[in-house]
C-alpha cells in the first residue's frame, strides 16, 4: 500500500482515519483489500498503536472498514451494502432534524418534493410485491384497533415501498433520511388531528395509479396528501393558540 499522508486539521486518530477513508473513496484501497497491521500503521504514520486503533474504530464504526480474528485476521476494506447504509442515513437525518430544529414546512417540502422524483420510475418499474407491500399497509391501516404507534408505523412502509418500487438503490439510499426520518416527524406532530380515512383514501389513490403505471394521477395524490399534511399542522397550530 502507497504511503498515506495525515492531514493538516484535527486530532491524530481523526486525522489517520481520514487519510485511510480518503484513501477507500479514491481507490487507493480496493474493497476486501487487507490493510497493514497496526504497528505498521503506526511507523507509517510515526504514531502509537492506541493512536491507530483509535482511527481504525472510527473506520469501523462507518463501516469502512471490518476486522477478523486469527492467523488472516486483521483490518479489510468492507463492502457496504445501500441497505447498511441507509441505517446510517436514517439516524443522521433524525439527528438533523431534531438538533437543528428544522421547522415543518422546510421538513414537509424536502420529503415530499423528494418523494416526487420517485413516482414516474414506480409507476414504470413497480413489480406485484410492491403493490403488495402497498395494498397491505393500506389494509393494515383500516384495523380499527390499530395504535397511532402502528399506523404511523404502516404510514412509514407504505411510503418506504412506493420509494422502492422506482426500482433504484441509489434513490432509496437518498430517501431513506426523507421518509423514515421526515415521516415519523410528521406523523408526530399531526396524528392528533388528522383523519384516517382521508389518509388511506390519499394511500389508495396513490397505489391504484401505481398499479395503473399512471404517474400523473400518482402525483396529483401525493400533492393533495403534502396539502392536507401542511394543513393539518395549520389546525394544530391554531387550536395551542388557542388554548393560549
């Protein structure tokens, strides 16, 4: 392996992980690629062990990188998956949100634009497990003795399987943050208020434009959801006030 260079900023195990992370986004290290043990890191970067165990836990933690005990153990440049990484995209996104405190129309207009994007590829690429993961959220939703836990839950797979259903991992990984992050925010703010009904009528005209490979109509239902959700919070808004 070519001799890595630390960089100017930060503190030694950030600075190492960050020119071995550089290192796997450019190429320099290949995936399942061995890395040198950590006492040929350390000479390398002129650091101690823990200084390089430190960064190597820093990889791993990204899932950069995995380590195996044994004789042919040691640190390997890992293979990440869309699926491991829309975990991590899931969590940064909550965070964001709720560090940040991003206000709902700003949150309302990022996930549902997102989603958006995604309709004219599902209403062309959907396939029947889909439409079933669709059909049976919607089923799920009509249960009368369904929680608000479990229909924001369902609200949260319904909207997960109209993204998958565009048939593009890429997509997914982006949206992952929008609807299992934005969503459950949304759900929260607005479960009090909102109509069940309307809200699987919305599911249901969405998943029968699906099925139909019309996007057009798919959109204009999402539309009318992304309305009646700013609205509701416009409801909630004004009742607190009113309590006031």
């Amino acid at each position: 392996m070519e001799k890595l260079e630390l960089g100017p900023d930060g503190e030694l195990p950030v600075r190492i992980a960050r020119a071995i992370r550089d290192a796997i986004v450019e190429g320099r290290l290949i995936v399942d690629q061995r890395l040198p043990s950590e006492q040929e890191l350390a000479e390398q970067f002129g650091v101690s062990r823990p200084t390089v165990r430190e960064a190597l836990k820093r990889l791993a933690a990204q899932s950069l990188i995995r380590t195996q005990r044994g004789a042919t153990g040691g640190a390997f440049v890992n293979r990440i998956s869309y699926e491991e990484a829309a975990d991590q995209q899931i969590t940064t996104s909550t965070l964001l949100l709720s560090m940040n405190a991003v206000d709902f129309e700003t949150a309302c207009e990022a996930r549902y634009a997102l989603e958006r994007a995604c309709v004219p590829f599902a209403a062309g690429r959907r396939e029947a497990d889909h439409l079933a993961a669709m059909r049976a959220e919607i089923h799920r939703q009509t249960q009368r003795g369904l929680s608000d836990e479990g229909f924001c839950a369902s609200d949260v797979a319904f909207h997960r399987a109209l993204v998958d259903a565009a048939g593009n991992p890429i997509l997914s990984y982006q949206l992952a943050g929008a609807v299992e992050a934005m969503q459950p925010l949304m759900n929260m703010i607005t479960f009090t208020a909102r109509s069940r009904e309307r809200i699987v009528s919305f599911h249901t005209a969405i998943a029968d434009a699906i099925e139909a490979r019309d996007a057009g109509s798919a959109e204009a239902a999402l539309a009318k959801l992304a309305d009646y959700t700013v609205k509701l919070v416009d409801d909630v808004r004004a009742k607190r006030q009113a309590r006031r």
